[in-house]
C-alpha cells in the first residue's frame, strides 16, 4: 500500500470513492428493479443491503480521509 499511495488520507479517498460508486450504482438498480415491466422477474441482488453497507462504508473511508487530511 505505501508504493500505491504516499498518504493514508489518499488511500481512505480511493475506497471511499469506490464505494460510494457502488452505492449509486445499487441505487439505480434498485429503481430499474422497482421499476420493471415484468413484475414476475424479481431478481435476486438485495440492493437495499448492498445500497445500506457500502454508503456506510463510503461515509466511515470519507470521514477517516477528511480527519487526517486536516490533521496534516
């Protein structure tokens, strides 16, 4: 990891923006899921617990980048 990213912070920014990537992207799927003209093709992904997790763990990556950023 130190040959990737030289700071801490720059690596909390990476997995936090992948994961709020992810979390828009379960948002949007929830809505097509929601919004399907076939209501027997229900799917299988629970994009409610996907969507619940990763914005967690976008806003937990974020908040830990944001307090070592301004404590440097």
């Amino acid at each position: 990891m130190e040959d990737w990213f030289p700071y801490l912070w720059q690596f909390h920014i990476a997995a936090g923006a992948i994961a709020l990537v992810v979390a828009i992207t379960s948002v949007w799927a929830e809505r097509r899921r929601f919004r399907r003209a076939n209501l027997d093709a229900v799917g299988f992904m629970p994009w409610t617990v996907i969507y619940l997790t990763t914005f967690l763990t976008a806003c937990v990556f974020l908040g830990l980048a944001a307090r070592e950023w301004f404590a440097a």
